[in-house]
C-alpha cells in the first residue's frame, strides 16, 4: 500500500492506494479496490466487508528531556489490530527514541495502518489571550509554526526575560509563579480544558473526578518544577506541525477523518487514564498491574514482556495504561465533535474516556464562553462558576 499527501483546503490530506477487489476474509487477506476501500492489506487489518474499526492505537508518555534521557523518558504503548490476544489486536511498548524520531516512526506506522489514533500528554496548546491576543496566531497550528520557528527554545532558555515562563530561577526571577497569575488572574494561566479535566470541583462525575483528586492543575506557562507540563509541550508542538504536514488530522483542530484513512491525533491526560496511584514507586505499579491482571482480561492477555517493562518505568507504566484505556475506547474516535467556539481551536481539548457521553465539546465550549481569554464572567468568578478562592486552593494544593 502507497500513502500520499493530497493538498486540500488546509491540512494535508493522506489517502490510501490499494490494488485489489476491496473485499476482505477478516484475517489481514483483505484486498483494496485502488480507491482506499479495501478492508484489509494482508498486515493484520482484515475486518468485516462494511465495517471500519481503528486498526491502531498509540499512546505516548512524552518528555521534555533536551539530552539523551529522553530516549530513557518516552515511551509508547501500541495496540495493532489481528495482531495478538487483546480484544482481538496485540500491545506492545517501545522505549528508545527521541522526539524527532518517534514523529518520524509514527508517519512510517501510517503508511501500514492509516486508521490509527495516537494520544500524546503534553499540551498542544496556550491560553487563547496569550495565542491570540500576543502572539497574533489565528489558531494553534500557526502557533506551532511560531513556536517551531523562533520562540520555543528562546521561552525554555535561562536568559528568556518573560516572567511569565516560570518554574524556575532565570535571568528575571527566581523561578515562582508571577504576580500576573495571582489572586483574580490566577485563571489566566489555565485552558479551559485544564479546567475540565483537572480540577475535580469542576467535575460533575464522581468516577472522573476521583481519578484526578489530589492532583494539582499545572499550567503550561510552567517550565520547571514538579509535573511541569511546559517544556514538554513547547518541544512537542514541532512534532504536532510535522505530523499535521504530512496528512494526521490533530482533534479538535481537524476533524477526525478515520474513515477516509487519515490518522488521528489527540492531547491525552494520563491521570484521566490511570485513575490514583503512586506510580513512581514500582511497588504501587506491580501492584496496580497485578489487580489490572485479575480483573481486566485485556491486562490478563497481555505478554509478561509488556508488563516487566510497565513496572520498571513509570513513563512505561503511563504509556500502557493509557494505550490500554484508549484501546478499550477506540470506537469514540472516529466521532469526535468538533468544537464550535473559536476559542478552543485556538486552546485545544483534551480527549478523555466517554467524553462524548459525558458531554460533547461543542455544546460545552458554549457554556464555558470566553474562560481561557481575558474575559471573565464577574468579578471574582470564572465563567465556569468557579470561585478564585477555590481554583487558588486546588493550584496551591
């Protein structure tokens, strides 16, 4: 099968050619018709005539590592369809690669398996006032391109004059957060999203919001310090516009387009995915994974190899877990709502188990209005109902 870029009115597009009849046995013996509509390529993707499933899922614990470690720190948990014993595919984990190169190993795994989805836990984007309003970007793919271009690495560095970038000691400051994120802006520094996801006061649903109790909500404007979530993210945006060059759809800023073969990419939280659990210590993993093992049939079918890897790295750990649950839930990939708010084009969402039962972006974003601009609804309140007193307590926590 031969994959290539179509120019369409935006992203690339990729499309699949395939020889054959388009028809398919089920077993990876499928035949294509020349068009992409073949059901199956002889490489474990066979699947019922009339039928489309995800043929892969790969979920990606990222670092921000400048240096070697980061070959250590990202991992990658992958599901391929007909490929083993978990819900009809097999998992693996890959460690080893870099950044670049773990973008460029995931455009060569879409050339076999253009269906496929991959899950990224870095932010792909900033707060829409600071996008949009400063940095003068229509939307979070322009804002990678600046980002790629000149002001990713010149934010990150020790010299960087912008107090705003903080978490730690630099040439203006000693590395706390800034007075502009304090008291009744604290809010500025948050995403709506990061609201959604990471606050558990915000959150209607007992199950969701034990999963994420306790942890505190880090801004990407925090580039060092514990869970900082900003260096990683700013060295994954290159990533994200390379992907998207090349044909990905990156929700919600495309729409998905599973069915037209066009691999998807989604902002994953991994808490959201873990639920509680002391993962940097490896006896809280063994024993996460061995409870997994007797109740779960998927983590029971899984090779002893995956799960050696997965108690031996936290980063491992992530990556399988979160492969895991976006594998469970693979089938809520290909009908992703698109939000309708401009503002959340330019923040980006973060995908999270159920989240179109829950309740889709499109009509959340409309409630939530202007949150991760400059706007807010009253003084002293964030449009979504949350006190400044409480949102300072979960970020102080």
């Amino acid at each position: 099968m031969v994959v290539a870029a179509e120019r369409t009115a935006g992203p690339y597009r990729m499309t699949s050619k395939r020889a054959g009849n388009g028809k398919g046995d089920g077993n990876g013996n499928g035949k294509g018709d020349g068009n992409g509509n073949g059901n199956g390529d002889g490489d474990g993707k066979g699947e019922a005539e009339g039928t489309m499933n995800v043929q892969r899922v790969v979920a990606v614990d990222w670092s921000g590592d400048k240096g070697p470690g980061q070959r250590k720190k990202i991992w990658a948990g992958v599901w391929t369809a007909g490929a083993g014993r978990v819900d009809s595919g097999g998992v693996r984990l890959e460690g080893g690669r870099t950044r670049v190169e773990v973008g460029e190993w995931l455009i060569e795994r879409a050339r076999k398996t253009p269906r496929m989805v991959v899950g990224f836990d870095f932010c792909f984007s900033f707060p829409e006032w600071f996008v949009k309003g400063e940095m003068g970007c229509g939307d979070a793919p322009a804002f990678w391109e600046l980002v790629a271009r000149e002001h990713g690495e010149r934010w990150l560095g020790a010299e960087c004059e912008d107090r705003r970038f903080w978490g730690r000691p630099g040439v203006t400051g000693n590395g706390k957060r800034p007075e502009e994120f304090s008291g009744e802006r604290l809010h500025r520094m948050l995403r709506a999203t990061d609201i959604d996801c990471k606050l558990a006061a915000e959150i209607p649903e007992a199950e969701r919001a034990a999963r994420i109790r306790g942890i505190t909500p880090k801004s990407v404007f925090q580039i060092g310090g514990s869970g900082s979530v900003g260096t990683a993210s700013l060295r994954g945006m290159p990533i994200l516009l390379r992907l998207r060059e090349v044909g990905f759809a990156v929700w919600p800023f495309d729409r998905p387009a599973l069915k037209e073969d066009r691999p998807l990419v989604v902002e994953m939280y991994s808490r959201l995915n873990t639920g509680a659990v002391h993962k940097s210590n490896a006896e809280a993993r063994a024993a996460y994974l061995l409870k997994k093992r007797k109740e779960d049939a998927a983590y029971a079918a899984l090779p002893r190899g995956v799960m050696e890897k997965a108690r031996g790295s936290e980063d491992a750990f992530d990556a399988l877990v979160s492969c895991m649950v976006m594998t469970a839930r693979r089938g809520e990939f290909a009908a992703l709502k698109t939000p309708r708010d401009a503002a959340h084009r330019v923040e980006g969402w973060t995908w999270a188990p159920g989240i179109d039962r829950r309740r889709s972006a499109s009509p959340f974003v409309e409630e939530l209005g202007d949150v991760g601009g400059a706007h807010v609804a009253g003084v002293g309140e964030l449009a979504v109902g949350l006190s400044v007193d409480d949102l300072a307590t979960a970020v102080d926590h």
